[in-house]
C-alpha cells in the first residue's frame, strides 16, 4: 500500500474503543497502511492483547491507555496523552459506544446520561481537544463512528438512535468550521456487525433476522470496516467531508 493515496506512513491515529471489534480492526487496518496507532478502552488487560496483535507483523507503534469515555474529563486526559506519546494525532475516530435498550416511557435518568455522554459528547469532547493541532499542520481526519440505527432505527433504541443520529449533525457543523485548514469530518454507519455489542444484546433468532435484513443475507465482519476507514482517513478521501458514510450490506436499501 506504500506511496498509494491510501498509504498511511507517517500518520498517527487515536481509536477510542480500540481493543476489540470494529475499532481494533480499524487500528490494524491504520498500521498496515503504515500509521503509529494509540487505542484506549476501559481494561487494561484486552488493550495489551489487542495492542500486540494490531502491529504484529507491521513497523508500526501501538499505544494503550485505561480510559472511560463515558466519563467526562478522560478527553482531555487521552488527548494530551496521545500527543505525548506520538507527537500528533492526525486521525481520529471516535468509536467507543454503546447501547442499552430502553423503550421512550422506561428510560431513566441514569441510563439516558450515560449513553449521551459516551456516544455523544466524548467524540465532541476529543475532537475538540485533537482538532486545533490538525488545523495548525493544515491536516486532520475526523471519523465518528455512527450507526444506520441513527439513519433508522429499533424498538427500544431511543437513546443509542438519538445520540447516533446527532453525531451526523455534528459531523457536518464541524466539517464547515474546519474544512478551510484542510481537516475532514464524516461519520460512518455501520449496519450489522459481528462484534461484542450485538452479541450479547440480541437473541439467535433476532440475530438471524437482522442477516436476512441485509442484501446480502448475512452480518459484516469487521475487517470489513477497515477499507472505508482507510477511504476516510487517508488522501482517497481528501475531498469527502460532511458526509455520513453508509457500510450497512444493503439494509437501508430494503423498503418491506
């Protein structure tokens, strides 16, 4: 991939939610198209294991950082981390995310804050802190990781699909605040992917049902996030900004 518009070399990207699933695929994806990566998530033990397998076999880094982003404050505290341990961030993709299903008349407090707060307002919180050293190089790559859940959505997704559906918004503001210095903003929304999260939330039926809701009959897999990754976060994708990228096996393409 060397001195293709999809190399990476010399590039550094921080993947929150980098230890497992669709970020640490995008993390191996970053370096091997050359980049030093930084992943963080809440266990100490899944992130040396994942760090060792996304360069295994690369040149690249891999730094690892203990943080919750549902936590407000860690932003800043994996920002300056991130810049101390590579110099820069030039690409940034806030993945870490979750979901707690609760009908609109069951929702508390409790859970309602949580999900905002990591699905919504650590990405604002990290691009904010990230974005002014991409504007002074006159480079940066933004990705928020969304959902086709903030396109459509669930029963009992209220919280996950609004806070999805608002990172568009977001995208598309910051990518007009920042385009002039040469850093992009888009969003990627993944449809139905065999990771952790699914997993443990959906039954074997609703699982089955959810793959025959796909054009192509089946869940992605995550390696099969890394190209539009890739696209959005190296030169093939320098003029795309604003944009919500639909990676969904053909969910959305479907009316009945």
């Amino acid at each position: 991939m060397k001195g293709t518009i999809f190399d990476l070399s010399g590039r550094s990207a921080l993947v929150t939610g980098g230890s497992k699933g669709l970020g640490k695929a995008m993390a191996r994806g970053f370096a091997e198209a050359g980049a030093d990566v930084a992943i963080c998530s809440r266990h100490e033990d899944e992130l040396r294991r994942a760090a060792a397998e996304i360069v295994d076999g690369t040149k690249a880094n891999c730094h690892h950082l203990v943080a919750d982003m549902s936590r407000r404050g860690e932003a800043d505290r994996l920002a300056e981390w991130a810049l101390e341990a590579m110099g820069k961030v030039d690409i940034l993709v806030n993945n870490a995310g979750a979901n707690r299903p609760q009908a609109i008349d069951a929702i508390t407090d409790q859970v309602w804050d949580q999900i905002v707060e990591l699905n919504l307002t650590s990405c604002m919180a990290l691009s904010r802190a990230l974005i002014p050293q991409m504007r002074e190089r006159k480079w940066g790559r933004v990705i928020h990781i969304s959902s086709i859940m903030g396109l459509g959505s669930k029963a009992e997704r209220d919280s996950y699909s609004a806070t999805k559906f608002a990172l568009h918004g977001l995208a598309k503001a910051s990518a007009l605040d920042v385009g002039a210095d040469n850093v992009t903003v888009n969003c990627i929304a993944p449809g139905p992917f065999a990771t952790d999260m699914p997993g443990l939330l959906l039954t074997d039926e609703q699982k089955q049902t959810f793959a025959e809701g796909t054009a192509l009959g089946r869940w992605g897999q995550p390696d099969e996030l890394v190209g539009p990754a890739l696209l959005l976060a190296s030169e093939a994708g320098s003029y795309i900004t604003g944009e919500v990228l639909v990676v969904d096996g053909g969910v959305l393409s479907k009316i009945f």
